[in-house]
C-alpha cells in the first residue's frame, strides 16, 4: 500500500513538473531567457516537490524513518525511469540529450530536483511529527 500510495504522489509531482516546464518555457524564458530561467525553474521544481511532499505525507501515516527513505528513494526512481524511458521513446531525444539534465554547468539543477525528491519524504515526516 506504501508503494501504491508514493506512486500516486509521485504522480502529482509529474504534473507539477510539467506545469513547472510548461511556465519555464512560455513565461520565464522568454522574459529573463535560458541562462536564468533553467536554474530558476530547477529551484522552484524543487520547492514545488518539497511542498507536495509535505502536503501529502500524512496520508502515509506513521512510518519508520528508514522507510520514509525508501519511499524518497522510490521517487528518484521512477523519476529517473520517467525521464530517459519516456524521454527516449516517447520524446524521441537522445539518450546524450537526455544526459545533460545533470550538466549544472549549464544551469540545470535537476539533480538539486532530485535529492529533494529522496529526502523530502524523511524532513516532512520529521517536520509533522510523524517519526
């Protein structure tokens, strides 16, 4: 039941993901352009995530502290398995083009996205009492 419920929230962070793309795009970008509107995207995906996280933490009610690790090791990787399956054989890219979603140098803070992911599980629970 754990594995299921996870799957749900992770499912409601994919839409906040793409809504986060989709306002990237057609807002930020063209207003401030790439160069800032990437990181700027990857740190309001990350609170966006923190703040699902939280808000929905409590439908798993009181866990063990490992296992709330679990359930953000999860996250990571079916966001991991959605970003180069679906971005391969859905979107058609590259795997290299995928790869470079982790080039910070570039101003892409996935992988910031990424460790909120794995730990927003455990700092919410600890946040609302539940551990």
């Amino acid at each position: 039941m754990i594995f299921i419920k996870g799957f749900g929230i992770w499912l409601l962070m994919v839409v906040v993901a793409i809504v986060n793309g989709l306002m990237r795009d057609k807002l930020l970008t063209p207003t401030i352009g790439s160069n800032y509107s990437l990181p700027l995207s990857g740190a309001f995906l990350s609170i966006f995530v923190f703040l699902v996280a939280y808000f929905t933490i409590a439908f798993f009610g009181n866990l063990s502290e490992s296992t709330y690790f679990v359930i953000g090791v999860f996250w990571v990787t079916l966001t991991l398995a959605f970003e180069y399956l679906f971005g391969h054989y859905v979107g058609g890219k590259s795997w290299e083009e995928i790869n470079q979603v982790f080039d910070i140098s570039k101003g892409d803070l996935f992988i910031l996205v990424l460790v909120v992911s794995a730990v927003s599980p455990w700092v919410s629970a600890k946040l609302k009492g539940l551990i």
